[in-house]
C-alpha cells in the first residue's frame, strides 16, 4: 500500500520526527547533534521555515516548524536525507528515508 501524500500549503505547521532502525542511536555524539542542528538551521534559512520547536533524543528527534512555502518535502529532503550521508550527521541514515510528518491544526 503507498504512503499517503504529504499535505503542504503555505504557512503550515508541521510536526516532524525521524527515529532510528530498531531504537539504535541516531547521534554518535554532542558534537554530532551540534552538527546536525547546523544543518537544520541553514536549511531553514534558505527553504524560508521557521523552527518552532525541536528536541534532539539518542534514537529519534523531534522539530515543529512552520513553512512560508509549500516546500517542506524539499526543505526536508534538503536537511536530513540529502546531506547527512555526506556529513554523516546522522548514523543511521534510514532515519532520514522514515521521516514521519503531521500538520498540526494552530
């Protein structure tokens, strides 16, 4: 059965979280959450998002933010699953292909 599309528009407010394959670590390290948050920063920077809020966890992270665009699969695609395996940000780079998203009623 194929995942059902993602819902964009303007302005949406989307709660996102990626998790590692069977609760392994997501993060090697501090120094690796620093560099991922990077990352998500200049991402945003360029997509036009905004970061509500995030929270980084050993096997899985959380980010709520708002689009301006209707851009979060590329801002995404962008952030995570583009760029960590050359960084190697994140270990586990299946957590990037499972990213789970929900726009969030505000």
């Amino acid at each position: 059965m194929a995942r059902p599309l993602r819902v964009e528009f303007e302005g949406a407010v989307d709660h996102l979280c990626a998790r590692g394959n069977a609760r392994q670590p997501v993060f090697r390290d501090e120094r690796d959450c620093a560099r991922f948050l990077e990352l998500l920063t200049e991402s945003a920077q360029r997509f036009e998002a905004a970061i509500l809020c995030f929270v980084l966890m050993g096997n899985h992270f959380h980010l709520v933010a708002q689009t301006r665009r209707p851009n979060l699969q590329r801002w995404m695609y962008a952030a995570v699953a583009q760029r960590i395996p050359r960084t190697r940000s994140i270990h586990d780079t299946a957590a990037a292909r499972k990213l789970i998203g929900t726009v969030l009623n505000v």
